[in-house]
C-alpha cells in the first residue's frame, strides 16, 4: 500500500483519508442525513481559520454549521448545551484529541443522558466498577484530526 494517494476504509467506521478532504465534510454530513453540525474546536484553530473549510463544505451541501470553539482539554457542559439550543444532529470535531474526544463525549451525553463523569470508571475498594452503560446511540460524529496523536486513531465516524 502506497499512503501517499487517498483511500476510504470502512467496516465499522469510515475513514476518508487523504490531503485536503476536509472538503468533503458537507457531503459526508448529507450522507449520514445531518442538517446541522456542530462543529467542535480551540478557540486557537479557530482564529487560525482551520474551520473554514469545514463551514464553506456544509453551507455548500446545504447543512447548517454552528461554531463551538470553547474546547479545552476536557469536556464541557457548555458544548452539550449548544448542541441542544441550535437543534444541531451531526457533531464534526476539528483538531487534536480534545477536540475529537470532546465531540465523541458530546454525542454520548445525547444520546444516554447524564453527565460525563457518569461514564467512567471509578475505583471502589481494590476493583475497578464501570460508570453508567453506554446505551443508546448518541448522533453522528465526524471527526478531522489536525494531529496523528491516540484520539486520530482511534476515532469513529460512527457513534458510540
């Protein structure tokens, strides 16, 4: 396999790959029948303009981007709330592992409820007991790696 021409790959998740593909974020939105993305970043990446290329493709697909450039190193409840006041169904996360982690975390809480702590796992004793049960399917989460760092790996296009 030659890794410098593009390719798609996808049993369970699909993976675009290739220079510039950002382009196709629209397409892919319709394809997974999104109307508005909320698109997840830094507020860095942001001002950098990285989330143009993202906007221009929904607007030209005719989906509706809302900017959240609030991500920090974590997730917050704020990302979750905006989701929800601008009727969004399709979440795009744009940059490093928080931004594609925070998007990830974003369609979990849609889809099951609660709050983020709820899903991990907390020591009780000498064991180790598993958070709330990821239930239910969150929306559809796309995610754009600007970095080749754990979170561009092991990202799904699909939800939880």
């Amino acid at each position: 396999m030659n890794w410098l021409h593009d390719f798609q790959f996808g049993p369970m998740a699909r993976v675009v790959f290739g220079a510039g593909r950002a382009r196709e974020a629209g397409k892919i939105a319709c394809e997974l029948r999104g109307t508005a993305a909320l698109v997840m970043t830094d507020s860095v990446l942001h001002r950098l303009g990285l989330t143009e290329t993202i906007e221009t493709s929904l607007k030209a697909a005719g989906v509706r981007g809302e900017v959240f450039n609030g991500v920090a190193t974590e997730p917050t409840l704020a990302s979750v709330e905006m989701f929800r006041e601008r009727s969004c169904d399709l979440i795009i996360g744009l940059g490093g592992g928080s931004s594609m982690d925070s998007a990830k975390a974003v369609s979990l809480l849609i889809g099951n409820g609660g709050k983020f702590g709820d899903y991990t796992e907390h020591r009780v004793g000498a064991e180790w007991k598993r958070g709330r049960p990821i239930e239910k399917k969150g929306p559809h989460v796309i995610t754009v790696p600007t970095t080749a760092g754990r979170s561009a790996v092991w990202t799904r296009c699909c939800p939880f």
